[in-house]
C-alpha cells in the first residue's frame, strides 16, 4: 500500500469519527476554540454532563418568567465564567458541572 493511500484512509477513518466526538448539548465543539471547551469536547464524561447541565438548565429556565428567570439567567453566567477559567483542569470542570447540576436541581 502507498503511503499516500495509507494516509487518505486514515484520513477518512479519523473524519467517520469526527461527528461523534464534536456534541455537546451547550455548544458547537466543532468551533470550540477555550481550553475548557475543548476538555469537555475530548471527554465523554464531561460531554454528558454538558448533555445533562444543559437540558437541565434550559428546562428550568423556559418554565421561569421575570425575575426568576434573570436570576437563573445571571446565575448561569457566571457558572459559565468559573467553568471557564478552570481550563483544562479535568477535575475543576467536573466539579463545576456536578455542582451546578445540583444547583439546577434545587432551583427554587
């Protein structure tokens, strides 16, 4: 086998994969460019708690108006802004997610 086909089928081998690899419930992995989005993007475990975090918060908020909804809105953000400055520290960005997850399922 040539090395150029040999490459184009590890190419098209690694490109079959790709689509499984690039979900996640709260953002495009595909375009992840953050060191914390790129972690999630490369975990399965961090992938379903994204998943999970995800449908969670979303649920909630569209059942909230008003002011509760900018609380949840407000909380999520800066959730978001200590996700992020974990990095790619696999333990920090699991933790965040646990930690939200049940404060998503706490929400009053």
């Amino acid at each position: 086998m040539t090395r150029l086909r040999a490459a184009c089928l590890l190419t098209a081998s690694l490109a079959a994969l790709m689509p499984l690899s690039a979900q996640a419930a709260s953002f495009n992995c595909r375009l992840a460019d953050k060191p914390d989005e790129v972690l999630i993007c490369q975990s399965r475990e961090l992938s379903a708690l994204d998943d999970r975090m995800s449908s969670l918060y979303f649920t909630l908020r569209n059942r909230l108006r008003g002011l509760q909804r900018s609380a949840l809105e407000t909380q999520q953000t800066a959730w978001l802004r200590g996700r992020m400055a974990c990095g790619r520290d696999y333990g920090c960005v699991l933790n965040a997610y646990n930690s939200q997850i049940q404060v998503l399922l706490n929400w009053r």
